[in-house]
C-alpha cells in the first residue's frame, strides 16, 4: 500500500514538474537567431547624445579637449546597478589621463571642474580665488607692483568664470563718443592700467578725454603741429616729454642759439605756435 502511494505522488510531481517546464513564460516569443548573428559596432557619439543630450550639448559648447568619443572614457556603458551602488567603480577618474597639473596640492579636481563635459566652464568659487596666483603669478605681480583700483577687486569681480574676459564697458566709459572698446587695451594693459603705452597710431581723440585743453589747441592752431598726432610727439609712454629737437634739427642760426637756447622761450606754446604760412 505505501509503495502505491510513494508511485501515485512521483507520478503528480512528475506531471506537474512537466507542466511547469512547459510553460516558462506567460507569452510565447519565438526565438530569433539571426537577430543575434551579427556582432553590433560600438556606439557613435551622436547615437550616446540621443539620450545623453545635457551630456553632449556641454561638450559642445565647453568641452574643449574632451570633445572625443565618448568610449575613450566611458570603458563600460550601462554598468550601473542599484543594488551594488558602483557609480563610483565605472566612472572615469581624472588621473587615468592627468597628471597632477595644478601642483600636488590641488588634487581635487571636481571643486573646480565640476562637469567633466564642460571642463573650461569653471566656476570662481573660494577653492579656485585662493589659488588664482599659482598659475597667474604676472597679473598677480603688476596688480601688486603697480596699484590702481583694479588691485583693490578680486579676480571674480572681473573674471566671473574661469577664462572669461570681461569688455570694459562693464565698468568704464569710452573716452570719446563713437570709440569701441576693442581699442581700450592698445593704451591700457588690464593688470597695469595707469601704466599707459601706445603706438603712433592711437586716436588723438583719446587724449582729448583728459587733455582737453592742449587737444583743443592743437586740432585749432594753423601751424604744421595741427596735422601731427599727440602719440608721434608723446610716443611710447603716457606722459613722456619730447625735445624739439628730435624733429626740428637746427631751425635757426647759431647765433640765435646762442642767445636763446630754449626753444620754448619764444616758442612759448608747442601746442598752440604761431602760423608759419605767409
């Protein structure tokens, strides 16, 4: 009787066991292999940017040298699990391609860079201001060596992001009406301001801004100095004096020389001297 028994159950679990094995999913997919067949080619960075689009549009616009594929970085593509939480294991890390160009000191390179898509766009945040001389040391030296009121504002006053040239129009006036401020810096070094240098071919006008007088003089006398620009006599430096004779070599005879040496005894006003026209 018990052997019946122990047959009757193997037979219901047997049956059942086949019932179930038969059954594997609750729709029936037919398998196909041809689907399979083909090896597939990596992805191409435009095809990552069909999902990935803040990702690709950062390269794009800020991504500078890091505008290569995406597979240069990214070894394993859609590795992350939840479960197992190793965001951190299938990130790149900066040093697979870096070395420690910032100096030993400045290894954290996410609180300055925090968007490897976008690593020119660099916030000017406290971490960054405090170590703007390690790279920069020549604007730190002139704003230093020479003080203006550009050495009173920090860096981020100026430069809101790390790069980022700011026009002069944000804080200054043009000299003259109708100037551009692309001109302003063939005067004015941004770091050295007051330390003015030009070439000859600076806009009279722009003396004019402060040197109303004199430029009023000279753009009205009818002698030979009307037709000559303030940086062909001032030239090189804001504020140098010239010799007349380093254009006049010998005007007169000696013997009016002798009696009066300087120029500027009779020639009382270089910027204003009498009409030589008959």
């Amino acid at each position: 009787m018990k052997k019946r028994v122990c047959l009757l159950v193997g037979a219901l679990v047997l049956a059942a066991s086949t019932a179930f094995a038969a059954k594997v999913a609750t729709v029936d997919i037919p398998v196909d292999t041809q689907m399979y067949a083909a090896t597939p080619a990596p992805l191409q960075p435009a095809q990552c940017a069909q999902c990935h689009t803040s990702q690709f549009g950062a390269l794009k616009e800020n991504g500078g040298k890091h505008r290569f594929d995406c597979q240069q970085c990214h070894k394993a593509i859609h590795a992350y699990n939840p479960l197992k939480n190793n965001y951190a294991q299938i990130m790149p890390k900066c040093s697979n391609c870096h070395t420690e160009i910032h100096g030993p000191a400045n290894k954290d390179c996410s609180s300055c860079h925090s968007n490897p898509h976008a690593p020119r766009k660099v916030a000017m945040n406290d971490r960054l201001l405090n170590t703007c001389q390690t790279c920069h040391r020549a604007p730190k030296a002139d704003l230093t060596q020479f003080p203006s009121k550009h050495s009173l504002l920090g860096c981020q006053r100026c430069h809101t992001t790390h790069g980022f040239k700011p026009s002069c129009e944000k804080c200054h006036k043009t000299h003259f009406p109708g100037q551009t401020y692309d001109t302003c810096t063939k005067c004015h070094s941004v770091h050295k301001p007051k330390q003015v240098t030009y070439g000859s071919d600076v806009n009279t006008a722009n003396c004019g801004a402060c040197h109303k007088v004199e430029t009023e003089k000279i753009t009205k006398t009818t002698s030979r100095h009307h037709n000559v620009s303030c940086a062909q006599c001032h030239h090189n430096k804001h504020g140098y004096i010239p010799q007349c004779t380093e254009c006049h070599k010998q005007p007169h005879p000696a013997s009016i020389l002798q009696r009066f040496p300087k120029c500027l005894g009779c020639h009382l006003d270089v910027h204003n001297l009498p009409s030589m026209k008959k």
